[in-house]
C-alpha cells in the first residue's frame, strides 16, 4: 500500500491535524498482525502520546438487547450537538467483524459514523480479550491526539469485558431493560458495582410502566452497592435511547463524576494507575508472550496441565518446574 | 532447629498422619524466606498431592467487627458435633501476626484452637496478598492432606482479598452486619456479587429488628444480583454467631450448594479451573520476580513509570523497551 512509505512523524501529523484516513490508518497499524507494522504504529504512537488524555472517557455496557447502540448514537448526537468530537470504540473480543471496518455489527450506528466530527471503530477482530483491551486503549490515545474530546467505549454485555473497560475510563454506565431476576442473567457478577451510573433503558410506549417498576427496583438497592468512588452515589436513571428521554440527564450525571473527581483529586490517581496498570499488564503479557514461543516450554506446559487436572502434581511444583526451565535457557 | 533433619517423606507421613507438629512446621517450611526451606516444603506439598482436594472448603468474609470470628468459632464447633475435623486459615495482607503462632488476633478463637480436632493458622506476615494467597493454598492443600475435611478460609474483609478467596473455595459467604448503605462501606465493590450466600449477623437481643429489616431489604435485592452459578439463587439467612442461630442453617445451605454443585459437574470444573489459574498465576508471578531481581531492569522501570506519569512516553512503548532489554539479557 502507498501509504506504507509514510513514516511515523508523517502518521503523526495527520492524526494531529484530524486527517480520518491517517487516523484510521495508525490504529490498523497497531492491529495489524506484522511486526514492522506494530513497529511504526507504536512509534506514532509515542509521538503522540503529549496530545493523549484529554478526552472525557465513557464506558457503556448492558445485556444484549438492551440498546446499547441506539443509546450511543443518541448520545453521540446530543455531544456533537454541544460542539463536540466523539470517538466510539467497541471492545467485543469474539467480534467476526475485520479490523478496520465500520460495517458489520455497527451498520446500527450509521448515522453517527457519517457525521464529520464522529468516528466508530469496531473491536479488532481475532484476538483475546486482552489483546482487544490493549487495542483499544491504543484507538483511545489516538482518537484523543486526533482532538476527539468524548471518546465512549462499548463492550458487549458479556464474559469478562465489563472490567477491562471500567479499567481504561473515567466513567462507566450499566444499562438495564424492565425486569429483573432472570431477565439480567446477560450481566456478569460484579459488574453492578463497578457503575457509576445505572440507566435503566426502554421507559417509553408500552414498556414505560415496566421500566419504571424496574428503575425504583434499582433505586432502591442503590444503596445496598458500595458507591464506585467516595463521595459518589450510584446514579439510576430512566430514559429511552429512542426517544432520546434521559439522554441530558445522563450527560449531566457524567459531567458532575468528572467535576467531583477533579475536585477530590480522583480522577488524576485513576488515570495514573490506569496507566501503570496497563504497563504492569503489557509486561505480564509480554513475559507470557515470550515464555510461549519457546516450543519446549509449551510441551511442558501441556504436560505440566494434564498433571495437575489428575492431581499427580500441585499447581507450585508445576509452576517452579516451569519457569526453572525457562530462566536457564 | 532438630526437625531439620527430617526429609520430606517422614514429614509427608507425619502430615498424613495427622501429627500436628509437622503439620504446622510443613506450613512453616513454605512460609519460610529461605529457599531450602521451601525447597523441603514444596518436596512435602509434591508427596501429598493426591490426598489433597477432599475437603469442604468455605470462604468467609465480613466488614470488620461483623463477627466473622465468632462465627467461625461457632460453625466450627457445630462441624466437629458432627465429627468433622476442622481447620481454620485467614488471608490477611496487612496482619502483624507471625508466621507460626496461633495467638495474635487469633486469641478470639482460642476455644476453637484447643479442640484436637480443630486446627487454626494465622495469615503469614511480612508477604503482599498475592504471597499470602499463594501460601494459604498450600496450607489448605496440607490441611487436606491431615485430614481436616473443612477448611474454613477467612478474609480480613477489606481490600482485595475477597476475590482471592472466593478462587480458592468451593463456597464463599459473605457476612453482613444490621444497618445498610454507609455502614456496608468496610465491603469491596463486586463482593456482593461472589457471595453464594449472605449471612446477616447479630439478630439477637436489642439488635434483632435492625438485623430483620437488614435481612429483609437483602433478600429483596438478592434477585437483582447475578447468581454465582448456574441453578444456584443467592441465599440470604439472618442469625446470630453469638447464639448459635443460623449456624444450622449456614451449613445445611453449603451441603445443598455441594450436592447441587457436583450434580451440575460444576464442582469438579471449578477445582480445575481454580488449580490452573493457580498455576497460572505462579508462572505470571515467577516471571515478574525474576524480572525484577535484575538490578538494571528494575532500574529502567522506575525511570520508565516516572516517564508515563509525565505522559513522556505510552505504556505499550514503555513495556516493550522493558521487555527487550529483558529478553536479550
């Protein structure tokens, strides 16, 4: 491709002058599965890392279902509409959908993909959930240095993602249908009380008395779930992405988080050990990484694994067996 | 010390024996700073492995001064009513308590400690909670090997332990005091939502009310939390360690998670999943250690995480400049 002869200053320069091709382009570098594409992408990257970190970040999840894509795409308009630029990202590790694509699964945000001042990009596809967690955290730092200031990130509702996104934002929002009990078995353990906000989605035809039911339900157990940072209580509200009822309200909710988390000093530490938790988990990988590739250490491995499920060995034994191996290569 | 000189089979059989002296110094022996030590110990853990496993193994966690050691000195007496033989293990990341001694902050169980067949050991000291886990699995896995059919594990109740327990327990209960909202807050977000059973304490004499309207108000928030498996509904009992009431119940409703549990196979595949993340674990952290006993690279990783709190560099750069140097020692 023609644009393989641009070098890392020169991807750097169209992210930073907004240029949505370059932008694109630096985040399927960083996707991409050959080393001297990584090589270039982290080296953008790197350069761009001054202009990172001064976007609003919102996590949303919510079973499937729930509507999660209609609420984005309401409120992704009610931010353009004050002047701002959004990023959508989607973490969704078993996503078919191909790396720089906005089709797939995202032909239901659309209309916010077309506007100007909006950028969605679906998760990469083909790789682990903590591959996907890396990657977006890389789109994140890109979309900011190319000046979208509400980056929101989307996961599927599903399986452990919830936390590796409430990891990399300074907000996180459940959404919640009428019902309950069984009807949220999509929600995984905990994630409840990793919410700043519960909105509980739907509240509109005939659906309203039900979501109103379920939302003083969630009203009052608030009270019950240990408030996602001090000074915080879990906010529950009602609306309907369809209607675009509580879409303000939500919006309102984000920025009073923000504005008591500056005030406390908050949110700084939080980014701050996002960012060395990240690092801490990079060097967990990477030593993981190159621990797998050396192809004796796998057969051990394996071996090691079936040892263990017959109980023939205990998991210490195994584990010092292992790294004693690897260490005096 | 003269037991020094015994090797790991005499100390195997001893533990097998039941004989509690070389029970505790097995243990003592793993928690040891010195390598040969360990080395013995972990011979010792090695011989007994296939005796290992065949124990109810219980998590109990609480805010402080819920009555988490009244209550494990009651249940604890209830299960050696019914000829069981029962140890006691604590996850306490902070605890000033030395290795070996069943006194310290362990004098509250001091009745159950006497018992011959009840056995108590203390969190070891001087470890991050990761170390402690680590070593509180071995000591339960010795425990199994004397014989002890119930491991009661106990958590301090604050700070991330919690979920270290529940991954290393067949059931895990969560106690909770009378009174909800800000009296709760000694209770980390998502611990709720492990619980396969919420005990609420002291529903005798002046607190009884307080503790049925507490009990009362979880009962009709449990359907909102996800159960913490398939077919299981979260239970929530009301009782009193002081009195003894509950205590029944408590365990009637862990025999009926157990019975369910290994109806579903759900038992056997979360022992295994719980002994390969072990596993996992150790090698992730081995990898770490021998990582950071290198002078030069714990060097460049103070220097590198002064550089990302400044924003003058991205973790992924960060991690990969730490990883090479590493890997190309």
């Amino acid at each position: 491709m023609s644009s393989a002869r641009l070098d890392a200053q020169e991807y750097a320069r169209g992210v930073r002058e907004g240029d949505r091709r370059l932008l694109a382009k630096t985040i399927t570098l960083l996707e991409s599965q050959r080393a001297e594409d990584v090589e270039l992408g982290q080296e953008v990257l790197e350069l761009l890392a001054p202009e990172c970190g001064q976007s609003v970040r919102v996590g949303i999840t919510g079973p499937p279902g729930v509507g999660k894509s209609t609420l984005i795409e309401a409120f992704g308009f009610a931010l353009l509409e004050q002047g701002r630029r959004v990023a959508v990202l989607t973490v969704d590790p078993s996503s078919p959908v191909s790396g720089g694509s906005i089709l797939g699964d995202k032909t239901r945000m659309i209309r916010l993909a077309a506007e100007p001042n909006a950028y969605i990009r679906p998760s990469p596809s083909g790789l682990t959930l903590g591959g996907v967690a890396h990657r977006t955290r890389e789109a994140m730092l890109v979309c900011e240095a190319a000046g979208f200031d509400a980056v929101i990130v989307e996961t599927v509702g599903v399986g452990q993602s919830e936390a590796e996104v409430e990891s990399m934002v300074d907000f996180f929002a459940v959404m919640l249908q009428p019902g309950s009990g069984d009807e949220l078995q999509g929600i995984k353990k905990g994630v409840l009380e990793l919410a700043d906000v519960l909105f509980v989605n739907k509240a509109d035809g005939d659906g309203l008395a039900a979501a109103e039911r379920t939302h003083g339900e969630y009203r009052s157990a608030a009270h019950l779930l240990r408030p996602s940072a001090e000074g915080w209580t879990l906010a529950v509200l009602l609306g309907s992405a369809k209607t675009g009822d509580g879409i303000d309200e939500l919006w309102k909710t984000i920025t009073a988080h923000q504005k008591l988390m500056k005030e406390t000093g908050a949110f700084d530490t939080r980014r701050a050990q996002q960012g060395r938790a990240w690092f801490r988990r990079l060097l967990d990988d990477g030593l993981m990484a190159a621990f797998q590739t050396d192809p004796a250490i796998v057969k051990l491995l394996n071996e090691l694994e079936s040892d263990l499920d017959l109980r023939k060995t205990t998991p210490p034994h195994a584990a010092r067996r292992l790294l004693d191996r690897f260490l005096r290569r």
